[in-house]
C-alpha cells in the first residue's frame, strides 16, 4: 500500500522494485499481497499495459491508518490505556506527542461545545 500512495498507480513489479533492496519479497510474494489487497477491495486494477495490470490504492493512508487503529483497540476491549502505557514504556510516545493530543482535544471539546 505505501509503494501505491507514495508512487500512485504501478504494476507488481513496480511494487515490489519499492522495497529496499536487501530485503524485497519475491516478485509472487508481492504478487500475491496485490491480489490480496484487490479482493478486500483496498486497491483496484486501472488499466493493463502488455502484460502488466496496473493497480491504485482505493483507500487512502489516513482511512487505512484509522480501520487498523480501531481493530488494534478492539482487542483491548476498545481501551486505549494498554496501548498507550506500552508507547510510553517503549519510548516511542514523546511529551510533544501528548502535547499535539491535547490541543486536539481541546479542539474537539471546543468543536462539541459550539454544537
């Protein structure tokens, strides 16, 4: 998907050259994720140039990002606790993120308030 939104549309060889060269899955392997990716209808077929189809993300970043933060919450019963205590004890939650979330915050609460 970052090699669709990243590049725009691209055949699986495309796709696959998008991986850093030490450690690119094999041409079926990516083959494969694409016609993954086109049954769950995140990506599309948009035209075939000779043999190659070419495909496009059907979904953008932002509404991929949220559908798998909501199943990751999921499993914690919809709790965000757990997930952020481990970003905290991991290091990779910083006090100018919880800074950014709290003026989002207040920007909602301003937003709900004005209703």
């Amino acid at each position: 998907m970052e090699a669709l939104w990243t590049h725009g549309a691209s055949s699986i060889r495309e796709i696959q050259e998008a991986f850093p060269e030490p450690h690119r899955p094999a041409y079926t392997t990516v083959q494969t994720m694409v016609y993954r990716l086109e049954a769950k209808k995140a990506i599309r077929r948009v035209k075939k140039i000779g043999n190659a189809h070419i495909f496009e993300a059907v979904i953008s970043r932002n509404a991929a990002q949220r559908r798998l933060i909501d199943e990751l919450l999921s499993f914690f019963g919809g709790r965000t606790q757990p997930v952020m205590a481990h970003l905290i004890d991991s290091g990779q939650l910083t006090l100018e993120d919880v800074q950014e979330a709290e003026q989002t915050l207040r920007r909602l609460a301003r937003k709900e308030k004005s209703k």
